[in-house]
C-alpha cells in the first residue's frame, strides 16, 4: 500500500469512528429527554424501557417517586462522552433544576446501551 493510499485509509477510518461516536452520544442525549419529558406523568409503562436495570438500579416506581419529590426537571444538555471504561455507554452532562431552581453544577447521566435500547442510569 502506497504512503498516500495508507493516509486516505488512516483519514476514513477517523471518519468512522467520529460517527459512530456521534451516534451514540446523540442516542444517549435524545434518552436523556425522553426521559425527563415523560417524568411528570409517573408511567412507569412509558418510562421503564428507559431505566437501566440490574447493578445498582432499583425499580422504576421508586426511582420516579424519589426524582418527583425532589421535583427535578432537565433545562438542557450540555454535551456527552463516550465513558472511555465502556464503549457501550455514554456520559451526558445535563442542566437540571430542583424544585424549579437551577442546580450550580451539572449532572452527570450515565446512559447504558442494553438489550439494544439506550437507557439512563440513576
């Protein structure tokens, strides 16, 4: 393979990655909002497919009780990652407010690629 041939196949193969990458973080965004815009009608038949289950997860009736009591609400994202420890899994960045006040710093959203489906991560 010719020097020049090498470089194109070096610059196709960045080309590749920088999309799939972008595919998962927009993925793990979108999850992010389906979330949150789902959130105030407490249906866990709309809002489980959405929650990451096993490890530390708990069920989706108390996971949507306790994020309700504290009246949290997302305002925005901020940006998301690629978790460099699990390429299955992306760091979403999220301006979230508490009863209606803005938290100073973000959150950090772990969102999981199961069975397939995004799912965030409490």
């Amino acid at each position: 393979m010719t020097r020049k041939r090498a470089g194109v196949w070096a610059c196709w193969l960045m080309l590749a990655a920088l999309a799939c990458t972008s595919s998962k973080t927009g993925a793990a965004e979108e999850t992010v909002r389906r979330f949150f815009a789902a959130l105030p009608s407490e249906d866990c038949a709309v809002l489980e497919p959405l929650l990451a289950t096993g490890g530390s997860a708990r069920p989706c009736e108390e996971t949507v009780r306790e994020l309700r009591e504290h009246g949290l609400s997302l305002l925005g994202i901020i940006g998301s990652t690629v978790d460099g420890r699990d390429s299955e899994a992306v760091i979403v960045r999220a301006r979230v407010a508490r009863d209606g006040e803005e938290r100073k710093e973000p959150w950090l959203l772990r969102v999981e690629r199961q069975a397939g489906t995004w799912r965030v991560r409490f």
